[in-house]
C-alpha cells in the first residue's frame, strides 16, 4: 500500500475533503489530490452543484395560507396556501372523482365497473361497457336492417325487399308489367306503352339514327373513318394490313415531308395544294409493301405524285 499524500509546502499528510480520510498516493501520478476514490468526487459534483443552484435561485419569501392563516415559506406561491393544504384538497378531489366513476353500469351484461380516468365531459362519449369483450358482443346483437314486403308492380306477387322503393321481385318480371298511358319525351305524343318506355317508335329510330351519324363524323374528323376504309381495301387484296391512322403519322412526323422536308400545314389536309400532307407508302403496295405505321410517312403533295410507285425513303425499325 502506498503511503498517505504529503503536502509539498509543510510536511503534513492531506486528507480527503468528502470523507476526512488520508488521501492515499495512486502510483504513476503527481498531481495534488484532494479527493480519495471515485464516490467521493461524485459527492463533490453533486454538492457544486447544489450550491450553484442556491445562488442562482432567489430567497424564500414568507407567506400566510389563506386558509389555514399558517405562515409557510417559499420563492413563488400562485395558489397562496401551504403544502398541508394543498395535500389535503388534492385527495378530496381524487375522492370526488371515484365516487363518481364507480356509478357506472355496464350495458351489456349489467354489471357494475369503474369509470376511466378521462370523464365523459373531456372526451364528449359516455363509457357504455365494462370490458372490450361486452362492446363486441353488444355489436354482435345489433339488428338487422329493415325487411319491406312490397308487392310486385309486374306480377302481383308479395315479396321481401330492403328497399321500399323496389317495384319488380326479379329483373325479369318488369317486361309483364302492365302498360299505362304517358307522352313521349321528344315530340310528347301519348302512347301507351310499359312504364320503362319514355320514348314512341318513330323518335327511337331518329335517335338512333342520329348517334350513328354523330359517331361516323367524329371518325371522319379524327381520320380513323379512312384508316378502316384503307385497311378493308387492301386486305380483299391480300396485302399485311394494319389499321392506320394518318393524322398519327403527320403527327409523329410533325407534319413536315420526309422526302423534301417542305411544312405540309394541318389545313390543307385532303386539299389540292403542293403542300397538302398526304400519307406515303416507302415500300409502295404495288411492289409488296405492307400497310403500316412502320411503312408509311407524310409526304406533300408534289412529292407524292412524283414518287409515284418507286421505292423512296428509309423503312422505320418501329411505327
């Protein structure tokens, strides 16, 4: 055991400043030891620190607990009563609100059980079950929807319905549904006719007429009209066929000539004009070319004439 630690200015031995103990000499050090193991310097921060918070807190100051009128001492007091006091309000409080919670009865299977810590009047739900188990069972028993018996407006047959509104049992039974009298919704002639039936025979055949004339110029303007008339031409020929649309090609080629690179303006499409855009087969049908995205490109008027049947321009890998 080493020696105990000697002062360097007078020859006496030094004692620890937490315990009073001779402070022993750890071997391989010089420095001036004033604390004698690692407790001791744990002790010492904890009282630096103490201290350093007395000083930077201010003094107590003396107060009279209004209720009690004791006099107590602290640095701040909201509340203004002392610590005996305010246990005390404390636990009437706690008292007050488990009174209360135990007058709770459970919905489901009767029995009695503690409200939670959160009241009804901070969550806004009231607590209708004891446990997790007599929620799920109470959801289990919950009744079914409404059962409607409505009599069949084709058959006269009574039948069971969810829905009031219901008319026909089956999907099938509204074409023996007996007729009645109402007015057409497009020339307003009266008809008798199925409750189904909003419209006479003549005004059917003109609406029907007019949507398929609708239908035709929406793919005459959209070029798919003359793609499907094209692709029907060459397949009684025999020729690989695939449904072309020219407005894509003049799109995908920006309506510019692939052979002379002259601008072949939308408007002019389907006009007699040098410029106008018409679609150009590279491999041309009469020598074997098949009709599609890959073997056509746009190509003005002048150029297309003067191709003619001659193979010009470069086959694209993909349409």
């Amino acid at each position: 055991m080493a020696s105990a630690f000697i002062c360097e200015e007078c020859p006496r031995a030094l004692d620890c400043i937490v315990c009073v103990k001779p402070i022993q000499v750890k071997p391989g050090t010089g420095r001036h030891q004033i604390l004698c193991s690692e407790e001791c310097s744990r002790q010492r921060r904890n009282q630096l620190s103490a201290a350093r918070m007395r000083r930077s807190r201010p003094p107590p100051r003396e107060w009279v607990c209004r209720q009690c009128s004791a006099p107590y001492s602290a640095v701040e007091s909201k509340a203004k009563i002392c610590a005996a006091c305010a246990n005390a309000k404390a636990q009437r409080t706690r008292g007050e609100n488990s009174r209360a919670r135990k007058q709770c009865v459970c919905e489901q299977c009767g029995g009695g059980f503690t409200q939670g810590s959160r009241s009804s009047k901070q969550t806004g739900v009231r607590q209708r079950f004891c446990s997790n188990g007599c929620r799920a069972d109470s959801i289990r028993h919950w009744p079914s929807r409404s059962v409607w018996f409505v009599s069949c407006a084709g058959c006269n047959a009574l039948f069971a319905s969810s829905a009031k509104s219901r008319r026909y049992c089956r999907p099938g039974c509204g074409s023996t549904a007996l007729p009645s009298t109402r007015t057409c919704k497009d020339c307003a002639v009266p008809m008798t006719v199925e409750a189904w039936v909003t419209r006479c025979d003549g005004c059917k055949r003109k609406s029907k007429v007019k949507a398929r004339r609708r239908t035709r110029e929406q793919m005459r303007m959209s070029g798919q009209l003359a793609a499907l008339r094209k692709a029907r031409k060459l397949r009684l020929r025999g020729v690989t066929v695939e449904t072309v649309n020219p407005i894509a090609v003049f799109d995908r080629d920006k309506w510019r000539c692939q052979l002379c690179g002259v601008k072949t303006p939308r408007k002019l499409r389907g006009k007699n004009q040098p410029t106008s855009p018409e679609l150009d087969h590279i491999l041309p049908l009469a020598v074997g070319g098949e009709h599609s995205y890959r073997n056509t490109q746009c190509a003005c008027r002048s150029c297309n004439l003067a191709k003619s049947s001659k193979p010009l321009g470069q086959t694209r890998l993909f349409g």
